[in-house]
C-alpha cells in the first residue's frame, strides 16, 4: 500500500455532513448557509464529523479521520491527547429542531467507558441562535423524583409533568452536563459544542411513530442507570468579557462556557484578531454572522462564510484572523 504524503498543518476548511431526521426542517439554509435538498428534514449539519471532507489545499479530499490519524498530536495538541487520546475531542454542529427531539439522556465518560465499549460520554453546550415566540427546551426534572417514578411515568406515556420545560430565546448559552435530562423544543435552532460521542439514551419520544409505523427505539434502562434525579440549577451562561490578544483591533471577545471538555468563545470582529496558535489544542472556528478570512504564516488564507467552518491545528505558528474589507456584517465566530 502507498503512504500518504503528509503536507504541513495549515488552517484546515471542513465541508459538513448533513443529516436527515424525524424531526428536522430547512432552516439551515438560513441560519447556518447550508444547501440544503429541497423536500428533506434536515436535523443536523456535523462541522467537524470524521467523514468530513477537507475542502482546503493540499488537503482536499481527505476526511478529518484520515488527518487525524495521520498527523495525530501535531493535529490535536498534548492537552486534547491527554484528555481524549489519539481520537477527534470534539464534534460541533448546527442543529434545526423544526419539532420536539427526544427526552434524552447521555452518560459521563466512566459510565461510557465501561458499558459503550470504551466510548465517551457526552457533556455539550448549546448556543441558541433563533426559537420562535414561546418555543421550549427541556432542562432536567421538575422536582425530586426516583427511578421508579420515572420509569412508572414513561410507561404511561406521562413523563411531560415531571421535566422541567423553560422558554429559549437567540442568544442564550445553556450548558447541559452529562446526566442532565433535555430536550430540544419545536422552533429551536442552535449550535451545539459536544464531545464527540454518539451515545444517546432516549428516554421519551412523545409516542410518535417513524414512516415505517414504528416507534424509534428507547434506551429507557441505560437513561435510568445516568440521569440525575435531583433537579438543577438551569445553567444559562453568562458570557464573560476578556482582552483580545496584542495586536488585535476592532475584536469583542467573549468566553461563554469553559468546562474540562472544552471552552467555547464568541469573537465579534471588525478588524483583526491576531494570537499565536496553541500547541495545546487544536481549535474549531465557525462563522455566524458575516464572512472571515483566516490566515497563518506559509499557507494560503482560508475564507469563511455564514455556517462555514475552519480547524486550526495545534501546530500552527501565526494566526491573524480578520474581516474582509466589505463584508455583509460584523463577522461573528464562536
């Protein structure tokens, strides 16, 4: 078998997996740039699944599995080795509930580990960027209940008194830990940071039925084995202002949410941002408002429009960042 020719790390532009679901709609076209087929229910765009494919030279065409896999901590940094081992950490993506997701569940990373295969769990972050008048999301139980209850309430298909549904609004940052029961309510579109797992336990799915007549199936035992059955604060983030690095001007930099898993920042640029790249981590840029240029010492500037989305290596040397001379807007990155 040939080897492949590995090339130096430049800023690496990703095409996103569109995903098909029960309950998806067609404002990803919108709100995130997505082409979307005409006719489908597009749920999920993944911005940084495995099979995306890199759009960017001398790159183009290999998945970010087969970099990942190739290039290893040069890719992904000592900290993200040391936390997740030789795997992609993180998987972001947009999401357009255009009805009710499922009542769901993901575990920690202990309890994935032992009974997912060697699997992570799933802790995430949704960034909401529109939620029509009244829409809902579901944040963890109502009251103190029991597993007997819950399992009680499920099978009667009357478990909607026991979660605890508050009001979305665009701009909220809501942090759900794994063990939180959620659900993400009709008219919601959001972006989601998450580890990259695909472990979900369906606990509820409302009694609706799939095109083939069936119910979608549950994972009521393993919910049961993680929810946490104590209710919790609902973790609306603050953002918290910080200085933009020297160098950069016309940046408003804000950290919205920073756990053991990932931080996740807004950057609202009208100039430049200029920061050394980390050898620690690699980085995900995605554009939510206007158009990005991104540039490193070396390489052929990488252009982001709305919904587009960039991994920076953790082995890049310079990275200035900045907005086009005309764009449409403001560019906006998180």
């Amino acid at each position: 078998m040939q080897e492949r020719r590995l090339y130096p790390l430049g800023p690496i532009k990703l095409q996103a997996s569109l995903h098909e679901t029960i309950w998806g709609g067609q404002r990803l076209a919108a709100l995130a740039g997505k082409d979307l087929p005409a006719g489908t229910r597009i749920g999920e765009a993944w911005e940084t699944a495995l099979d995306a494919v890199v759009v960017t030279a001398p790159h183009t065409g290999a998945t970010l599995e087969q970099l990942v896999a190739d290039y290893g901590v040069a890719l992904l940094g000592t900290q993200a080795l040391a936390v997740y081992g030789p795997r992609f950490p993180l998987l972001a993506k947009f999401i357009d509930a255009h009805d009710w997701l499922s009542v769901q569940a993901h575990p920690d990373d202990s309890y994935a580990a032992a009974h997912e295969g060697g699997k992570l769990g799933k802790t995430e972050t949704w960034y909401i960027l529109a939620a029509e008048p009244g829409a809902q999301i579901v944040y963890g139980l109502a009251q103190p209940t029991s597993r007997e209850e819950v399992r009680a309430a499920i099978a009667a298909q009357a478990l909607e008194p026991l979660l605890r549904s508050v009001e979305a609004h665009a701009g909220d940052v809501i942090f759900v830990p794994a063990g939180t029961v959620h659900a993400i309510g009709a008219g919601v579109t959001l972006y989601e940071v998450q580890e990259y797992s695909d472990v979900t336990y369906r606990l509820y799915d409302y009694g609706r039925l799939q095109a083939n007549g069936q119910p979608r199936e549950l994972h009521i035992e393993q919910a049961l084995d993680v929810i946490r059955y104590t209710p919790a604060p609902l973790a609306r983030v603050t953002p918290m202002a910080l200085p933009a690095p020297g160098g950069s001007v016309g940046v408003v930099r804000k950290v919205l949410v920073a756990c053991r898993y990932f931080v996740l920042e807004e950057l609202r640029i009208e100039g430049v941002w200029r920061e050394p790249a980390l050898p620690t981590s690699c980085r995900i840029m995605t554009v939510r408002r206007g158009v990005a240029e991104i540039s490193a010492e070396g390489y052929a500037p990488v252009r982001l429009a709305l919904g587009q989305t960039a991994l920076l290596p953790a082995s890049l040397v310079h990275l200035p960042t900045r907005r086009p001379t005309r764009p449409e807007s403001p560019c906006l990155l998180t």
